[in-house]
C-alpha cells in the first residue's frame, strides 16, 4: 500500500497544542464524561433518505481536558471562510464552510458561522432566490428569506413534503406568502443548495437546522459562477415549474464539466443522471489516495470501486457514522473485513458529512449519501471538484475527523 504524508501543519499544530494540554500519552484525545454517552436516537431528527437509518443530523466531539465544569468546548472545523461576503476578496471564486460544533451543545458557546454566513448570502440576493432545502428550522434564516421577499427579491422554495407537514418554521413561511413546492413521491426531497441572483450556488452536506449548525459535522461551498447557476436551475425549475420530482425527472442539458476559473467541476443531479456511476468512475482513477467521511454508505457499487483500488496498493481511509455503522446492509464490515482503515466516527451526535478526496485533487461533495435510496429515489445533487487547494481544506476536515474517532472509545 502506498504510503502517503497524514500530517499537515494545521494537523501538526493540533497534536502539539494537545501534546501540552493533555500529556504525551494522550495527544489528539476526545476527553469526555466516561462512560460515552450517545444521545438516542429518539433525540435526533429523522432522515428517511437512506435505508438504514432515520437520522438527519451530524456533530462533532468537544476536545475536552477533563470536563469537570462541563463547559462545552468546540473541535475546530477545518478551513472556514469569514461569515461576512464584504470581508472574502473580490477574486475569489468560491468560499468553503465547515460547521464547528461542540460537546456537549449549549446555547451560550454555539459557533453560528456558517448560519451567519448563509444569511448574509440570502441578505446579499438582490433579484432572485431559488431554494431547494430538505429541513428548515432556523428561525433566523427564515426570517432572512421573508425580508427578502419583502424587499422585492423573487422567493421560490421547492421542499420536502414530510418536512413541511412536520417543521413549524417552515410552515409558518409558506403560510407568510414565501412561494413554496413540496415535492410529491414516496422518497425525499434531500437537496440543500440554493441559486442567489442566477450568478452563484449554495450546496452541500448541511441542512438550515439547528442540530446541523451547532451539533453535527456538515460542510457547505457558495460558488460564484453563472455556469453552475444556470445548471443548478435547471433542476430546480423541474421541481418547481413541472412539478417533476424524482423518477419523474429527465437529464437536462448540462455540461459533462464546467470550467470556473481554470478548475474543472462536474455536476450531478439525483436520480436522473447517474450520480453513483460517476463516483465509481471518479474512484477508479485514484492513483495514489482515497479518503471519505460517510454518513450512510451502503452502495455496493462504490464499495466495491474502493476495495478495487485499495487491492491495487491505494492508502484507503474513512469514517463512517457510528450508528448503524454494524448493520449488514453498511459498507463497514465488508471494509474492516477487507482490512482497509476504516473507523466508526468518535462523535456524541452525528457525522453528516458526504465526502470523498481523491489522490488530495479530486473532492466529491454534495447532498448525496452512498446509497440506493440517494442513487434510484431522491431528489439529490453533487459536485466533483478537480482542485488540490479545496482537497486540501477537506482533507484537513477529514484528519480532524478520522483523528477523533481514532482516539474516541468505542
């Protein structure tokens, strides 16, 4: 198997700083009230968008020295770009965001960063907003969106249904006028992207929630391009003008790959246009590296693409969720099985992240989980960004991630 550098110097400065806080034996260690209490699943919102498990949410540990006051203390979440858009350069193309949450979750030390952030691009929309967004609780965030609309800027939301029946929040902006489509199949609705002005696009791993913002691992990227818009659009008027939701939908016209300032970036939307094919194709040209943050993974089809790799001498690692991770229909055991360097994650609450980095060039995000259900059923989207600089930001996600769920006790 190739052997491959883990550590960066973000990393290094990690171990370092918990080297000096917490000792030499127990560097990068998740320091929690022990026995590990997990949260119930009675506790954590549903997501019916996989087969395993109805869980939507994902968080990270604290890094705690011996929690004797039980202040929570959050983990930090790799490279964050500032929440405010009038403070990032007028150059730059996109901004990557990763939630920072904490253990345990008060109210009085939250990170609201990426909230803030996605508020001020909904502040930012000067013409439109497209919306199409699985779960909505944040009451900030709805009330960005109604003063949109109330300010002139053309509001439409597509929705899952069962979300609506279920989330006041969201009601309460439909029955305020807000243009809003729930989607009408038996599976979901799983995108959480957004079009600001038909100039740039919102997506990712992270649900507007609470539990997303504050407890649970997510990421999110706004990029600035026309091209990508144009795409994204596309699919959204399919759910919104047609009323086609799932199966119902056709492949629209896109682009195999968009250009956006020199990087090449595929896009991909569920369930019409393949998207677990393309991640196999994307797997089976690693040269060098896979690594993956996974919240449901049970497609056999990108199992197997993985375990090819790894026979041919590719570094493989991942995390899994925890919960579930041991059901037979999971990706895990066949992993461990295999011998391959897989762990379940190290987090009180959920890892919600769906992420592949491939070879530290090639990142694979998006609402998309890696399973049937994402693939055949639900309404989902992802991008393949050909770009070390991005990889390099999500791998530093990625050890932070794998480093706490090797040192958590299972």
């Amino acid at each position: 198997m190739t052997n491959i550098k883990k550590t960066t110097l973000w990393f290094a400065s990690l171990v370092l700083s918990s080297i000096l806080l917490i000792g030499c034996d127990q560097a990068i260690t998740l320091l929690i009230p022990t026995p590990l209490s997990v949260p119930s699943l009675s506790q954590q919102p549903p997501d019916s968008s996989i087969e395993i498990i109805n869980l939507e949410a994902s968080s990270t540990p604290a890094k705690i020295n011996k929690p004797s006051n039980n202040k929570p203390t959050a983990i930090p979440g790799g490279t964050q770009a500032p929440a405010d858009p009038s403070t990032t350069s007028e150059k730059s193309w996109y901004n990557l965001y990763f939630t920072s949450p904490q253990y345990p979750d008060k109210p009085q030390t939250r990170n609201r960063d990426i909230e803030d952030a996605l508020i001020n691009r909904i502040n930012s929309a000067k013409s439109s907003l497209d919306i199409s967004i699985y779960q909505l609780d944040l009451e900030e965030v709805a009330n960005a969106i109604k003063n949109a609309k109330e300010r002139g800027v053309t509001v439409r939301m597509v929705v899952d249904s069962h979300a609506l029946a279920d989330i006041d929040v969201m009601k309460n902006l439909k029955q305020e006028g807000v243009p809003m489509i729930p989607h009408n199949t038996d599976a979901i609705m799983h995108n959480k992207f957004m079009v600001v002005d038909k100039e740039a696009v919102w997506t990712g791993s992270y649900n507007w929630k609470y539990s997303c913002t504050f407890r649970n691992d997510n990421n999110a990227m706004y990029i600035k391009s026309p091209e990508l818009a144009r795409d994204y659009l596309q699919e959204f008027e399919k759910m919104y003008s047609e009323k086609h939701f799932g199966n119902a939908k056709k492949p629209a016209n896109n682009l195999p790959a968009l250009t956006v300032e020199g990087i090449a970036i595929e896009v991909c939307f569920s369930p019409e246009d393949g998207c677990a094919k393309k991640i196999v194709q994307t797997i089976k040209q690693a040269k060098k590296s896979i690594r993956f943050m996974a919240f449901s993974f049970t497609s056999n089809a990108i199992g197997d693409a993985v375990y090819e790799r790894f026979k041919n001498g590719i570094d493989v690692k991942g995390v899994f969720e925890n919960r579930d991770s041991d059901n037979k229909e999971s990706e895990l055991g066949f992993m461990k099985k295999a011998k391959m360097d897989v762990l379940t994650d190290g987090n009180p609450y959920i890892l919600h992240h769906k992420v592949f980095i491939i070879d530290n060039n090639t990142v694979i995000m998006g609402s998309f989980n890696f399973s049937q259900n994402a693939d055949k059923s639900n309404d989902e989207n992802l991008l393949i960004i050909h770009n070390a600089g991005i990889a390099a930001q999500y791998l530093a996600e990625f050890e932070r991630v794998y480093a706490v769920a090797k040192s958590s006790p299972k």
